[in-house]
C-alpha cells in the first residue's frame, strides 16, 4: 500500500510535509478531478486519503473523505454507495451546520439523479430546516443552491410519467427559481 501511495503522489508531484497534509492534498487532488469529471484514478486518491484518514482518527478528515466518495460514485452513477458514503459522512458532520448542509445537498442531488426525485427533495428541504435555525446570512449561497436544486428537480418532475399535476409542478418550478434569485441577489 504505501509503495503504491509514494508512487502516486510523485507522479501527482506533491511535495506533502505531514500525513494530514497529504490526505488534504489527496482529497484537493480528487476534488479537481471529480469537478473536471475526470473520473480516472480518483479512487486510488479516496483509499488512501481514507487510509491516512484513519490512522490519524482524524474526523474532518475522514468527513472530506467520505464527502468525495459520495460525489465520486455520484458521477459512476453508483447510486447507492454513493448515498452511502453521504450517510457516513453525515453521521461524522453531526454539529457542524456547514457540514451537515453540504452533505444533504451532495445526497439530494444523488437521490436525483437516481429518480429518486420526492426523496431528493425531501433531503434538500432538511437543509433548507438546517440554515433556517441557524439564522446565519453566511448560508444565503448555500440557501440560494438549495432552491435552485430543488427547481432543478421538479422541472425534471414535469417531463416524467409519475408526476401528475404538471401545472401545479411547473408553477413550484418558478417559485423556487424565484426564491434562488431572491437570495443570489442578496449575497451579491
């Protein structure tokens, strides 16, 4: 294992100091790749920094980690573990009101993605519940990628069979791209 971590980070070209600086270096790595959908070699990355993670019984850590993981298997379409990892990390964020709302984004958007739609916006409106008792306007960016996900939803809601009312849809489409707008405009 370690063999095969020393060889990947010469090749990355990282110059790391401490083993947690090598974990945030391996979770930025696999965040850059994971943003530019540049799957490849992205979970060799997760193990390791996973690896590192552990030894050090570092839980911000080991949370970044499993963060990564659910976007990586996001964007396999490996739905389930991807709701996994989300879970895991969730469970690690417990009183970190940042933490908690970027994972409920990060497993709602998985929820929609596998056609879970109703769950996924479930999900997101217990992170809109999160922001609204914090009562903090630094999470207005965060409260404006909600309602726009949320609109991102029922929209795909109204071009599928299971939707019904198509009208009521398109009218909570518009309500939550107004809401969107609302706190983009403030944050700006």
């Amino acid at each position: 294992s370690d063999e095969f971590s020393d060889t990947v980070l010469s090749k990355s070209g990282f110059q790391l100091l401490s083993a947690r600086n090598k974990v945030i270096a391996l979770n930025d790595e696999a965040n850059k790749r994971l943003d530019r959908l540049n799957i490849e070699g992205v979970i060799d990355y997760l193990r390791y920094a996973e690896e590192i993670s552990r030894r050090l019984n570092n839980s911000d850590l080991i949370y970044k980690t499993y963060l990564n993981y659910g976007y990586y298997f996001k964007l396999k379409k490996e739905y389930e573990p991807s709701a996994n990892y989300y879970y895991k990390a969730l469970q690690i964020a417990n009183n970190n009101t940042k933490q908690k709302i970027e994972v409920l984004i990060g497993l709602g958007e998985t929820y929609r993605a596998s056609n879970a739609y109703y769950v996924g916006i479930k999900i997101l409106n217990q992170a809109l519940n999160i922001i609204a008792k914090a009562d903090d306007d630094s999470y207005k960016s965060d409260k404006a990628r909600i309602y726009n996900r949320i609109a991102s939803i029922y929209y795909e809601l109204i071009y599928t069979p299971y939707e019904g009312n198509k009208e009521e849809t398109s009218r909570k489409v518009i309500r939550y791209i107004d809401s969107s707008l609302q706190n983009t405009s403030e944050t700006d």
